[in-house]
C-alpha cells in the first residue's frame, strides 16, 4: 500500500475523512514535531484507550501493542494512515466479534470518528460543540456542581473534598469557641 502515499498530498485539509482526522490528532498529541502522518506506538494506545477500543474484554493493551507491532515496518516506531486502517481491521475482528469484516470495521470507525485525545493536562480550549456541553456547569447536577464556581471555574480540591474543618466541633455546631466562655464566666 505504499502507492497511495502521495495521491492525497495535495487534497485540501477539508478533504479528510473524519478517521484520518482523528488520526492525525491523536498522531501529533503531544508530540510538536509530528506531521501528523505518523503514529507512534504510545499515540496509538492512547487512541484506543479514549476511544473505548481497548474494552478490557476482547480487546486489551497488549492486543493493541502486538497488533502494533505486528504492522509497522520492523525498523520503524510508527505506523502510517494506511497502516492505522489495518491495525484497526486487525482488532474490529476481536473487538466486535461475530460481525462480518466489513462490519466490524464500520464499527471500529465510529469508535474513533470525531474523537481527539482526551483533553488531560492540556489547556487549549477547544470550540467543539462535545467540549463546550461537558464544560458548560450549568448542566452538571448533583455534586459535580459543586466543583465549579459561578464563572464555571473549577474549584480544585476545593469542590471535589469536603474539606475538614478541625477546629475539633462537629460540623453544623453553631456554638464553636463559646465554651471557654461560658467556664469563665461560672467563676
């Protein structure tokens, strides 16, 4: 498959096909000197981690490394678009048993159309409608809520811990620091 390497050198970015462009997210995640047209072998997991391919069932991280392994070249530590495609077929088989090829691959595909890598420890905020509909607090319900001030800042710790009053009352008391008090006053 090494001929088509270049046909699409000159199609506009708009021409990506949803899969290629997720590839080529994950590809240059956290890496500033990829292209875009590689994939290393850490990339590629984590791909299949924030896609849901890795289910811990039929498909595990050591099933994506040797399929990995098994598809690049043996002197390389990336794996191209063409070579994602068939890493993919290779674990579609696993992943969706029971469904012809072509059906598992269709499966496999909407697993990772769309997707860029889980946004952990990066601070680009991106525009995406599914970013701004997980960020936006006004929807969060119960204690998630809690997290977040009123500008949707999250509060850190802060929300997430009921943090520990120590002062040594039972939280709710109303009456902390009037005991001292009361004994003087009884002399």
């Amino acid at each position: 498959s090494l001929k088509s390497t270049n046909s699409n050198e000159g199609a506009g970015a708009g021409e990506l096909s949803a899969l290629e462009e997720a590839f080529r997210k994950f590809a240059v995640h956290g890496d500033t000197r990829a292209t875009g047209k590689e994939m290393h072998g850490k990339n590629w997991s984590k791909l299949c981690k924030d896609c849901n391919i890795i289910d811990g069932k039929n498909v595990t991280t050591t099933d994506v490394d040797i399929v990995f392994s098994k598809i690049k070249g043996k002197s390389v530590r990336t794996i191209t678009f063409e070579q994602f495609k068939e890493a993919l077929q290779e674990l579609s088989k696993k992943r969706f048993k029971g469904k012809s090829d072509e059906e598992a691959l269709q499966e496999m595909y909407k697993l990772i159309e769309g997707k860029g890598p889980g946004l952990t420890g990066v601070t680009k905020t991106v525009a995406s409608p599914t970013v701004s509909r997980l960020t936006d607090t006004s929807k969060f319900t119960g204690s998630h809520k809690e997290r977040f001030d009123a500008s949707g800042k999250g509060k850190g710790r802060a929300g997430r811990e009921d943090l520990v009053d120590n002062s040594g009352y039972v939280s709710g008391y109303k009456h902390a620091g009037t005991y001292d008090h009361k004994v003087q006053g009884n002399k």
